[in-house]
C-alpha cells in the first residue's frame, strides 16, 4: 500500500494571530462592573465522536485533558442528541427541537416550515440571548446550520479554484445570530490541511499556511478569544465547535504512529477491552451485561484489509488524540486568566461514530472535493489500495469500527437507537457542581437543555419577540439542578425524528423506536434493557399504543409534520 502526502506539526506559526475582532471590544483593562461576578460558559462540541472513544468513557484513546474534566467534574450516561450533525447544532443552539428551529434535515430547503435547511428567525440563539445579558460571545469552528445552496461551478468551488463572496447567506452567518467573532467554517465537511468555506468574521479566508491544520487552528483562534475575553470584567459564552473527528481520515502522521500497532488486534478486542474498562469505570452503576451484540457477522481473523482497518481507526483515534491536546490548551488560557473555576464547560458530541464509507461517495459533490487547491486528485481509496491519513486521500472508518466506538449500544449516527442519540457529555464547573468529583448521572438530558442551562447561570431573559419576528418558547431544561444533586425534574418525553427514523422515550424509563417509513414500532425498557437488546413491543400493546399516541402528539408540536415525500 502507499503512503503519501505526510504532514507534521508547525512550532513556529500561531494561525491564533488571524482570528480577529468582529465585534467592538475593550482590550485595554478591565471594565467597570456593579453586579456580581457572573459565570463564564464553554461549549465544546466534538463530531461524530463515539461512546466509548475517550478514556473517561472506557477508550483506548489518550484523552488526559478531558479526563482531568471528567474527573474533577461530572459524566453524563444519557445524554441525548439530534441524530445528526446540523439538526443537533441547530437544537443546542436554539434550545428547541430542530424541525422547530428550520433544519429537520440538511441544509438544503424542502420548502417546508420544519426543513427550511437554516436556522429560522423564529428561535433566538444561545449567543443572541446572552449576548443581551451583557456576555461577550464567540463562536470558533463548524457552523452547518445555513442554507448551502449548490453552485453550477460546486466543483472547482470545493477546491479553492474559484472564489465567491458568501458560502451562504450571510444573514446566517454566526456574526448575525449573536456572536461577536467567529472563525471556523460555514459547511460541514472538510479537508483539515485546506478547509473549503472557512470565513473569519463575514470575510472569506482565501489561504492558509502550508502546515495548517483545522484542529490546532480552532484551538489558537479559541485561546486568542479567551485571552481577549479575559481582560474585560463582562463574562464571555464561547462556542468551539471541532471537526474531529468527522471524516474525512485527515491526521498529522506523528499522532497516527503514537497508535500505529494499537488496532492490529481488531474490531472484537478492542470492543471487549472497552467494555471491561467500561464496567470498572461504573458508568452504567453495577450493571454487566449492557453490552449489545456485534453489528457485523466480519471476523477480523479473516478480514483481507487488516492493515488499512488498522490505519483508519489509528486515524480516527490520532485526531481525537489532537483534538485532546488542543483542548489542553483552551484550559490553560482559562487556568492563566483566573477563570476556570468560575466558566461552566460542557464537552460533548453532535452525534454517534459515523459508519459511512465515505471513499464510495462521489467526488466533486456538494461539500466532497475531487482535488487539493493545487490540482492534485484527492484519492478515494474504494478498494482500500492507499492508506488513509494524508491530506489527498478521502476514506472514513466504516460501520465495524463505528460499532466499537459506540460500545455499549447498537448502531450509529442518523439512526435513533442509543448508538446514534446518545454520546459523552462532561460538565466541569468548580463553582457550581456539587455533585462531588468524578459523578456520574444517568438522568436523561438532550441538547435542547443548554439554552435553558445558559438562561439559567446568566439570569437572563428569554424573548416573545426578537427582531421584529415572534420566538418559539424554548424546548429545555436547566441542568444546573442535575449539576448539583445528580438528578431533576425530566421531561415527559424526548422526541426523535430524522429522515423517517423516529423515536420517543417518556420519563417512565420506555422508548419506541421506527427505524424507517415502513418499518413497525419497537419498544424497549431502558430501566432494564439499556442497550436496547430486547424489542418487547409483543408483549405490551397497549404500552405500545400508547408510546405511540404521544410521539404523534410530540411530532405535530414540533413541527416534524408536515413532512418531506
């Protein structure tokens, strides 16, 4: 097999120096303040990560800063997504369910009031609300919550070929939902050396350095905020919002060789070693035998791919592993500035461990480049004839490595088992939980609570009305209690919908699921079957029935009907 294209780490370029201001800002002391000393809030969202991929949650992947959070803050072990990478950003930002906030979907307009592809002017964000308590706001990384209309030249567009002014609308643009400064990109997908759509502020990034990388770059641009933030006495909500580890496999070949032998042992040993370390970790109390089956009849003794499926995931890992270290970075500049005791910091992920294969998919297509800036083809290795990693090839890690990452539950991304909707969550906030180091809560909370979290902590005010258009009242509720005492007042129910799949469960521990237009209801007891591994709907119809009537009610409400054909 080939490796080509090798890329390493810059020790002399900080990217950090081109995020600047948008908005007005007084850097030049600390500002006069007559009201107590408000907190803080960080927001760090991670994509397509898996269950079990960070050390605190059972991985084998060296995540020493995210543990230290979890360790002297708390784990969630339900916490509930959208299913997919722009609905979940759209509720997390918004507080409501995302066919209520315009993208039940994708980012492409099914002209219908639930699937509009952006996020509507009848919710306000999480920024707009804060940003009129008196926060300072930033936003930093993937936005992917505005319409990205294709282009008749898309192609030569994905690859810096040519140039247009707006990637979308710019009224969608983050500096017009509320924040301050922004630095990131406004699609979805990205090459990580040479990201397509990035834009500081409103203005397009044309070029970057040679040894640019998405991953350091955000976490500069985070820090240069933060210290900026710092100098004024007005609390800041920053929103840094990864890449990693999304396909496509984009790593810097020193992290890929600290895990170069790590996944030759294969998809059963990996999972199992996962599990045990996920029993001693006690994330699901005292329970053993939560673990689903296998999602593939593959054995990895007879796998004729074993060293590129090694690769891929050594990959996967290396950029998580990254995005670890950079993370370490944002917590010093807090620790430097005094304020990491008194800034709430939420790490989570958008979704399950994706299992696409994204080197079938077509290049030159909607957000998928064919080539680099300079000509060179990007290489879809279909028949996995060019090891995945450098910037020119365009691979994923495939639904048997997804199956592990996602261990305990069944399935992955876009689908509406646990294996798709439920994903980490860690809360570390020294001043304000009290739960004791190192908890672990199993109360059921989903995105939509983060707005309500945010109104909380700020004391801050939701609006009927927000720039001349009437507000949605938002969906969640605070965390804060859980923060505290482990547990809360739930919701009734948490609904699901994406792409037909459907879902609901009710604070009675229940669940139902569709998965698909046609297929029949399941129902699992997640109080005794949290891995979903017994579908019980025979044996309790009128549960079923019942389950069923409220989906139907919790979807006309939230505007998943009317529906797309």
């Amino acid at each position: 097999m080939e490796l080509i294209m090798k890329r390493t780490v810059s020790k002399t370029l900080p990217f950090a120096a081109l995020a600047v201001s948008v908005g007005a800002c007084n850097s030049a002391g600390k500002e006069e303040k007559d009201q107590p000393e408000k907190t803080n809030i960080l927001v760090i969202l991670a994509d397509d990560l898996g269950y079990s991929d960070l050390g605190c949650y059972g991985g084998e992947i060296q995540t020493p800063n995210l543990d230290r959070l979890a360790q002297n803050g708390m784990r969630f072990s339900r916490f509930y997504n959208a299913g997919r990478s722009c609905p979940s950003r759209a509720s997390l930002l918004t507080g409501l369910y995302p066919h209520q906030a315009g993208i039940g979907r994708m980012t492409f307009d099914d002209k219908l009031p639930g699937y509009r592809g952006t996020m509507t002017h009848n919710g306000v964000t999480m920024a707009e609300v804060l940003r009129e308590a008196g926060y300072q706001t930033g936003m930093i990384g993937k936005w992917h919550v505005a319409e990205t209309p294709l282009r008749p030249d898309q192609r030569e567009w994905l690859a810096h070929q040519v140039y247009h002014e707006e990637f979308a609308p710019k009224e969608n643009y983050p500096t017009h939902r509320g924040f301050d400064d922004f630095y990131g990109t406004i699609y979805g997908v990205v090459d990580y050396f040479d990201p397509f759509s990035l834009v500081n502020g409103e203005e397009p990034v044309r070029e970057v350095p040679e040894d640019y990388y998405s991953t350091i770059a955000l976490s500069d641009s985070a820090v240069s905020y933060i210290k900026r933030y710092t100098q004024s006495d007005k609390p800041f909500f920053v929103y840094l919002s990864y890449h990693a580890p999304h396909w496509p496999l984009h790593a810097l070949e020193e992290d890929i060789k600290k895990y170069e032998d790590v996944y030759t042992v294969g998809w059963e040993a990996i999972r199992d070693a996962r599990y045990e370390r996920m029993k001693k970790l006690g994330i699901f109390d005292d329970r053993s035998d939560y673990l689903s089956n296998r999602r593939s009849t593959k054995e990895w003794d007879t796998n004729p791919d074993k060293n590129w499926d090694a690769r891929a995931m050594a990959v996967h890992a290396a950029m998580i592993d990254r995005m670890d270290r950079e993370i370490g970075k944002v917590l010093k500049a807090l620790e430097d500035a005094g304020e990491l005791d008194n800034t709430l910091i939420l790490f989570l992920s958008d979704n399950g461990c994706s299992p696409e294969i994204c080197q079938n998919y077509s290049p030159g297509e909607n957000d998928r480049p064919d080539m680099l800036r300079d000509g060179t083809p990007m290489i879809y290795p279909r028949d996995k004839e060019v090891l995945p990693g450098p910037e020119n090839t365009y691979a994923s890690i495939g639904p048997e490595w997804a199956n592990v990452a996602n261990m305990p539950f069944r399935f992955w991304k876009a689908k509406m088992y646990e294996g798709g909707i439920c994903t980490p969550m860690i809360a570390h906030w020294p001043k304000g939980i009290t739960m004791g180091e190192g908890a672990v809560t199993d109360a059921p909370c989903h995105l939509i609570d983060i707005m309500a979290t945010g109104l909380d902590i700020a004391q801050a005010g939701y609006p009927e009305e927000y720039n001349g258009n009437s507000i949605i009242p938002y969906e969640g509720k605070s965390l804060v209690p859980v923060l505290k005492t482990g547990k809360r007042e739930g919701h009734r129910v948490i609904g699901f919908e994406h792409f037909n799949e459907k879902a609901l469960m009710s604070n009675d521990g229940w669940k139902i699921i569709q998965p698909g237009k046609r297929a029949e209801w399941e129902l699992y007891n997640l109080n005794t079957d949290r891995t979903e591994m017994r579908n019980v709907a025979a044996d309790n119809p009128e549960k079923l029935k019942d389950m069923i009537a409220r989906y139907e009610e919790w979807a006309r409400r939230t505007m998943v009907y009317p529906a797309p054909e």
